[in-house]
C-alpha cells in the first residue's frame, strides 16, 4: 500500500466518510503502519509518507519504545544514526507533520542541513566512544535553529497531499463551504436520474490527465473533488481554450456541465469553469 499513495488516500476517504477521525502521523505515537485510536480514530503510520524507508521507521519506533518519547527534534537527532536517517527521509518526515508537537515544520525544513550534520557528528562521536561527551548536546542544538517563516496552512496541506495522498490537519475547501453550498451541487447527489442534466459543481482539481486529440489539440480527463466524493470531469480542446489557466491540479473552481454516464459510473462534460482561488 506504501507505494500506492493515490489508494491509500481512497481508504482513508472512505474512513472519513463513515465518521472515522484521521489523525496525521506522530513521531511519538505513530507505529510503522495505520493504527485505531479508540472509539473511532485512524492515525497515519511512520511507513505510510512517501520517501521514508522501512529501515529508519523499524529504527525510530524501535529507540522510542526502548528509551521513552522523543523530547525535542534534538533529542531525536541524538539517537537516530544519520546512517538510518538521508535528507530526503528526513524531510519528507518534517513536512508529513511528524514534529508538530515538538517544532515548526518550516523552520525545522529551513535548518535541515544543520540537523543532518548535527546527526552526522552525534553518529561520528559515538563510533568513537565518546558518547559520555556528547550527551547534553541536544540541549544546545535546539537554541541555535535559525528562525523561519512559519510555514502557511497552503503549503502544509500541498505537503500533506503529496506525501500522505491526501489533506489530513484540515481541507482547503473548508473556507469556501458557505460558496459552494450556495453555487454549487454536491458531487454526492450526481445520481442516474441527472443524466444528460445541466448542473454546476464546485471543489479542487485533484489529478488532470492530458492527451492529444487526432487534431492536435490537448484534451483534459480531470478529477474534481469536494469535501465527500470526487467526480471525473471531461474537458474538450474549445473550452480549455477559452480558459487555459483554469485547468491546474489545486486549483478550486465551479465547474458547469452535463452529466454524463459511461462505464456505470456518472462523470461531467466540462462546459464552463471558473475560479473561486487561484490554488491552495
């Protein structure tokens, strides 16, 4: 399932659709895979993110389960080998939103070196057996992360998006429910006896497929979701051209059309489309 991010965000859709609350990955509670949080909670495991091997998560449930919680992403550098931990894990990890509770994501992105090289000397001085000299280390590292920008809710829901499948700490659609309600269908009633109708739904592009028709000319397959179920959108050469710009993954839109049925499964033709933000 790791390496089916589009079918792990499916499953956990579906989890919130029956009341199930999805909880972000936590460098304090998560395990390797997804575990139930009673009465009626998932959280996202250490395994699930994107570019985060199995190797290092054995090694950080593995050391949390021996020596107690992770006090501070100092503590955690200290005892995670840098031989177990790249860049690429360790950013990937920041971003998922493993250390909310310990620090902020941009600030711990925009100290990353410093925290690699941090692991790296931690690693060096332990091979030396000088381990007894390094131990109030962590205390020192943690004063001297550079300040950042916080990082925004934009670009931590992108992060979310691109290395859990989907948003977890809130939807970008969230502040535009009052808009949508009033303009727009929920997917959710696009049912059989709509076919051939004329309607306007609204929510993100979340996935665009394009190929070239036999003229030349691109063609668009689009997924738009809202904040209960996704629809495929339909989109010919004349009405991109209309609107270029409009057709971007996370861009929010109203899109109006005619229900179509193909396969036994309800999609839009795409004949308008309009921009309610520029993206997330």
């Amino acid at each position: 399932e790791k390496a089916d991010i589009e079918r792990i965000g499916f499953l956990i859709g579906e989890c919130k659709k029956m009341g199930i609350e999805v909880l972000q990955p936590d460098i304090n509670e998560s395990l390797e895979n997804f575990t139930v949080v009673p009465p009626k909670k998932i959280r996202f495991g250490l395994s699930t993110i994107k570019n985060v091997g199995t190797n290092v998560v054995e090694v950080i449930v593995k050391e949390r389960k021996a020596s107690g919680p992770y006090r501070s992403i100092a503590d955690f550098i200290t005892r995670i080998s840098s031989r177990d931990l790249n860049k690429k894990s360790l950013e990937s990890i920041i971003k998922a939103g493993v250390f909310d509770k310990l620090a902020e994501r941009n600030q711990l992105l925009f100290n990353l070196e410093r925290l690699l090289e941090s692991a790296r000397e931690t690693q060096r001085m332990k091979t030396e057996g000088q381990r007894g000299l390094f131990d109030g280390i962590s205390q020192n590292i943690e004063f001297k992360l550079t300040p950042a920008t916080p990082a925004s809710k934009a670009e931590k829901l992108s992060w979310e998006k691109e290395l859990l499948g989907l948003f977890v700490t809130s939807h970008p659609l969230e502040d535009f429910q009052n808009i949508l309600a009033k303009k727009a269908l929920s997917i959710n009633k696009i049912k059989n006896n709509l076919i051939n109708r004329q309607v306007k739904i609204g929510g993100i592009i979340s996935k665009i497929k394009k190929i070239i028709t036999r003229t030349g000319k691109p063609m668009l397959f689009m997924n738009l979701e809202d904040l209960n179920n996704k629809i495929e959108v339909v989109v010919f050469p004349r009405v991109i051209e209309r609107n270029p710009s409009a057709f971007q993954e996370n861009k929010i839109v109203l899109v109006s059309g005619r229900v179509d049925m193909r396969d036994g499964v309800p999609k839009l033709i795409c004949e308008d489309i309009e921009e309610i933000i520029n993206e997330v």
